[in-house]
C-alpha cells in the first residue's frame, strides 16, 4: 500500500506570532500596539503580527481569513475593552480562540485588558496583562514581549523580602 509522506508544518519567517482579536473602535491603539512588536527581534526574524488591515486582502473571504490566522498563530492577544465587549463581532473570534485552548492551559490566549471592565467567563481563568494606565505601558508591553519570545518572566527581589527574611531569621534566634 502505497501511502503519501506526512507533511510537517515547519516554521518560517511568514508565519504569524499573534492574532490581535480586536474591536474597530481599538484599531488605532491595536495598529500602534502591532506596529510596536513587529520591530521586536525574535529568533533570526522580527516578531509578526496578524491585523486585519494588513493582512486580510480585499475582495477574500474575511472570515475564512480569521479561520485561517486564529488556528496557525502560536499566541491570540485579545484586546478587551468596553467597545469590544458592546458588539458580537469579536465574540466570534474570541470564542473561536478560547476553542483552541479551552482551559487555557496552553496559554496560547492572552486576554489584553484596555480598560476597567469585567472579563467575559471564558478569559476569566487566564492571566491578563494590564494595559489599563497609559504609565504602566512599557512594563506591559514589555510582558507580552516576553510571552510571545517563550521568555521566563523576571522575578525582583523586593526589600520587603529581604525584610522579612530577617524578621523570620530573627525571630527564629529568639528565646523562648
């Protein structure tokens, strides 16, 4: 019996980092956002991003074209906002997306939280990265960075650690 090769999806400088799942009244922060980690180096490429305005061609099947990206990007960064959460057209990629990894244990859906609202049921049981306060940018953006580079989060030894380190070492010198 004669039986075809398997045919191995192999990464290369075309394929997509993260889908923005995004609301049209975001798209001008999602756009900047986007812009943003495409000049981030990652591996022997820049990172890539799949937003719609650049990469859903006119006249194509738009949402074969979400199918498409939502199943072959490694991550899916959900823009949650008060605009997002008003219409159903982001619940359909949202929902899709919470279908690839239900319980979130890949945690290849990465809710990003735009303003003070309450997370939907199914993004409740993932870590969220804040991009609520604008001086808080950076440290958020630098987070999803290192979401997306596969990077161990850096962890800081605080005084308050080392503080209480010595109340604990001290405590335990004492007499009793």
């Amino acid at each position: 019996m004669n039986q075809t090769p398997l045919k191995l999806r192999t990464r290369n400088s075309e394929d997509k980092d993260i889908f923005l799942c995004h609301n049209s009244a975001d798209k001008l922060w999602v756009e900047g956002l986007a812009e943003r980690v495409e000049a981030e180096p990652y591996e022997k490429r820049h990172l890539n991003v799949v937003f719609d305005k650049w990469d859903f061609p006119k006249g194509k099947n738009f949402i074969l074209e979400i199918e498409k990206y939502l199943d072959s990007c490694r991550f899916i960064g959900v823009v949650v906002s008060k605009a997002m959460l008003q219409v159903e057209w982001p619940t359909l990629e949202r929902t899709i997306a919470v279908s690839s990894d239900p319980s979130g244990a890949r945690g290849r859906v990465v809710p990003l939280l735009c303003d003070n609202v309450t997370l939907p049921g199914s993004l409740r049981v993932r870590n969220w990265i804040n991009f609520r306060d604008e001086d808080r940018f950076e440290t958020s953006f630098r987070e999803l960075i290192a979401i997306l580079r596969g990077e161990v989060p850096h962890r800081q030894r605080r005084r308050f650690c080392l503080a209480r380190e010595f109340y604990c070492m001290g405590s335990s010198k004492r007499k009793r």
